[in-house]
C-alpha cells in the first residue's frame, strides 16, 4: 500500500474518532435503496485486483489533487486503496452500503445479525480508534467500525488488507 494512503486512512480514522467521542445520537439509517452497493467484489466498474493503470485507462480513475490519493469517478463517498498497483480495499462513505442494506448508522445489533459470523475487534486499550466487526467470506471482508453503537466506517475488499489496516493502525496524510 502506497504510504499517501495509510496517511489518507490515518486521516480519516482520526477526523472519525475525534468526532466520535462521546455518546452518539442515533442516525437514521437510509432505506436501501438510495444507497450505491458495494459488494465483495468490489463495484460494478471497478473490481478487487483491478490495476491503477487499467482503471485510469478506462477512465474511471482520477487523481484527486484535494485528497491523499487517486478517487473513483462518480463515486465521491469511496476511496480507492491500492497495493502494489491492485485494487485491494474500497474505504467507504454514506450513501454507500452493502447488499444487505448496511451503511454508516446502521445499528450494531443489525451488522450482527446481517454478518452472524462476524468477528469482534476489539480497539487497543488508551486508543481513540473504532472497534471492529470483521464479516468475512472467503478472500474477502467487510470491516464495521463502530462505536459500539452504530457503524461509523465501512472498508471492503480483500480479508487480510482489511484486518491489516485495523491491526497496523493509521497516519497522518
């Protein structure tokens, strides 16, 4: 992974759990349907393992000189996370979900109930970080954080970048 997008991750972890402090209202969730999905394989022009060079070719890449990285076109809520020139997580933002309907605000007790084998990540002790619920299947995961009420952030794509970027933590952009 690029050392811009650690530090654009890093970023936005901190801007989260600095907001996320304190106790939460709880967020309406929106109905399914005006949300964009992202699935396990990633979205419907951009896929899991795809190259940087293949998507900037096909026109669905651009770089972002606002942000720490390149962004998706048309898809503002998302960020791409690229290793090795491969497509490897998706960072995602409201309005997107995932097919069974779950996005930022959704309750906790709802992810458990979409994801029944999700697997608690605790956040390290002393840490302003979100804890975790990692829904895996196969290669691949949704990563929950959450502040053990609602879902805060969303990142899919492949199971073990995932796990390695809530492990390793984040930086500054």
């Amino acid at each position: 992974m690029k050392l811009r997008q650690f530090g654009f991750i890093a970023a936005l972890l901190a801007a989260a759990s600095a907001a996320g402090s304190g106790v939460h209202p709880q967020w309406p969730a929106r109905p399914v349907g005006a949300a964009q999905v992202v699935s396990l394989e990633g979205l419907r022009n951009a896929e899991f393992g795809d190259t940087e060079a293949d998507l900037t070719r096909r026109g669905v890449l651009r770089a972002d000189e606002a942000a720490c990285g390149p962004a998706l076109v048309g898809h503002g809520s998302v960020s791409p996370i690229f290793v090795d020139d491969r497509l490897v997580l998706l960072w995602l933002d409201d309005p997107m979900s995932t097919p069974e309907g779950i996005n930022a605000g959704t309750p906790i007790g709802e992810v458990r109930a979409a994801y029944p084998g999700a697997v608690d990540l605790p956040a390290p002790a002393g840490s302003h970080r979100f804890a975790g619920l990692l829904a895996r299947d196969g290669d691949r995961a949704y990563l929950f954080l959450h502040d053990g009420v609602t879902v805060r952030e969303i990142i899919a794509g492949y199971a073990d970048w995932a796990r390695r970027l809530f492990d390793e933590g984040y930086g500054p952009c």
